[in-house]
C-alpha cells in the first residue's frame, strides 16, 4: 500500500531519468501527484460524497515543470451541502500535506484547495468567477490568470472547460477585460539593457545571474495567456496555445521563434540540476554558458519582450 513516504521515495529515485524529455518530466510529476491524491482520499473517512475535480494549475497546469515545482492547485465538486462541504475542506488539506511531504512545497500565494477561494462547488466557482471578472481590482485579475492554465487532473474535466467558457463569453460582451488583462502584464521584469546587455542580479548570492521565472518565462507565458483567452483558446500549455495562435494569420509573425525559443528556454531551466529549492530553480548564470549559449539566451530574452511589447501596444494603441 501506498504512503506518501513511499511516494516521496520513488519520485526521488526517479525523476533526474526524465529531465531530457520535458513531456517525460511533466507527465512524471502527474502520476506523482496522482499517487498523492489516492492516499490523500484514503485517509478520508469515506469516499467522495459527489463527483469532483481537482486541476492544477501554474506551471503544472501548461506543462512547464522543472525538477521541482511548487503547489498550485483547486478543487471543483459537484454541489454544496454540509457534508461536502466539510469533506472537499480536510481532502484539500490533507492533499496539500501530501504534496509537501513528497516534494511540492506549500504555495506562498495560497493557490491552494487548504484556502476556501480554490475548493468550492461548481455554483460557487461560477459565482466567483463572475465575482473576478466584475472586481477591478488587481488581484482579481491574477487570480483569473491563474485559474485560466488550469488543467484538470482527476474527475470531471467539464467543469474546468465551463468555467473558461464564462471567462470568454464575458470576454465577448466587455471589452475593457482585454485592458484589464494587459495592464496587468506591464509588470514584467526587464532584463535587455539600452545596449543590448543581458542586465544580471548585481547583489547578493545569485550576482550575475538571471532569474528565469520572471525575466524569461513570463513575458512569453503573460502573452501567449492574453492572446488565448482573447482568441478563446482553451489550451492550458503556452507550447500549445501558440501551436493554435500560429493557425490564425494575424499571429505567424509575430509567433514566428515562439515555439522553438520557448523549448529551448524549458531546456536551459531544466539544466540547473543542481538547484537546491524551489527558488533557486529559477537562476541561471550567465558566466556558465559558452558564448554561443550566452548569444542565444539573449536571443531568446529579446523576442520575448518584443512579443510582450508588440501585445501590449495592440491593445493600448
């Protein structure tokens, strides 16, 4: 029988064999967290009261895990009552600390099932995603980027597809969302100097290096994530939303690197073997690369912030 240290033992074990192969590694990290779950709802007292989703969402959700990777994750179940209610509640804890035993931190942000905004019934979540949609406030809009790459992992994929479709049908009838969406992704941490320089961390234990989460990932994940929900694309993996998006004209220029820069920025990610946490999985330094690497991380830094530049403008302008 399955324990969560019997889990944390063979993910260990086993997951340097994927790094090669970033379909191979993601797809390990689901059966992983499909292992947690089943010993999660074994420790329940009874089985699920009602038919439920649980989706994942952040990198899990495009398929963007690295060695390691943090929790983000919901729960979707069928009605509210008494009895589910309190049942989702302690399954999304205890899922939470399985997780964490075996190897996927607790999320900072709390994009968790063990916080009641990520478990509820689906009526709740729709109300909650209208609820975001409406507030104009910051937060709301992140949250429905978040919820946007979620994908589903057990149960009832229907829930997370209809939950989207409010997302693009509200879309479709307020067009100050799309204005939303992008004043949010000004945010974007700049990493091209007016020369052309790769700008490194000056200070501190990661000088001279790039933090790829935020100066590599974003720019292409933030673009890719607007362009999909404004063409109603209900992929979650950026490597498949630009797949669609280069199907339309008005995006095959744009586009054009977009596939292969981003596979290579996934290889580049998956190189720091060596990183120790969550957190440092995201450094790379600059002075480790050859210079061919160097030329074509650059390459890579600058055509994304040149689709991020060219999105935000579209809208703007």
């Amino acid at each position: 029988m399955e324990t969560y240290e019997s889990i944390k033992q063979w993910k260990d074990c086993n997951i340097s064999s994927h790094i090669e192969n970033n379909f191979s590694l993601n797809e390990f990290h689901d059966q992983v967290m499909l292992k947690v779950l089943e010993v999660a709802k074994g420790k329940m007292n009874h089985s699920p009261p009602c038919e439920f989703s649980w989706f994942i969402t952040g990198s899990g959700g495009r398929l963007e895990q690295g060695l390691i990777s943090d929790q983000d994750h919901g729960i979707i179940y069928e009605n509210s009552s008494l009895e589910n209610d309190s049942y989702f509640k302690a399954l999304g804890e205890e899922l939470c600390f399985g997780l964490d035993f075996v190897g996927y931190p607790y999320c900072k942000g709390q994009i968790m099932p063990s916080n009641s905004l990520w478990c509820k019934s689906f009526a709740q979540w729709e109300k909650q995603i209208m609820d975001w949609l409406e507030d104009e406030s910051w937060e709301a809009i992140r949250y429905l980027q978040i919820f946007f790459d979620a994908r589903v992992l057990h149960g009832n994929s229907s829930y997370v597809y209809d939950l989207k479709s409010i997302i693009f049908q509200y879309e479709r009838n307020h067009s100050n969302l799309l204005i939303r969406f992008v004043a949010n992704m000004k945010h974007a941490r700049n990493v091209i100097g007016p020369m052309g320089q790769i700008i490194v961390e000056q200070h501190g234990i990661y000088q001279g290096h790039v933090n790829l989460k935020y100066a590599a990932f974003t720019p292409y994940v933030n673009s890719i994530r607007f362009l999909s929900i404004k063409e109603g694309i209900y992929e979650s993996s950026t490597l498949e939303r630009i797949a669609r998006l280069n199907q339309l004209e008005e995006y095959k220029l744009l586009l054009h690197n977009s596939e292969r820069n981003f596979q290579k920025l996934i290889h580049y990610r998956n190189m720091l073997i060596e990183a120790l946490d969550y957190e440092n999985s995201h450094y790379l330094k600059i002075n480790n690369l050859s210079k061919e690497q160097r030329k074509e991380i650059k390459a890579i830094l600058k055509d994304g912030k040149k689709i991020h530049e060219k999105v935000i403008s579209s809208i703007i302008n």
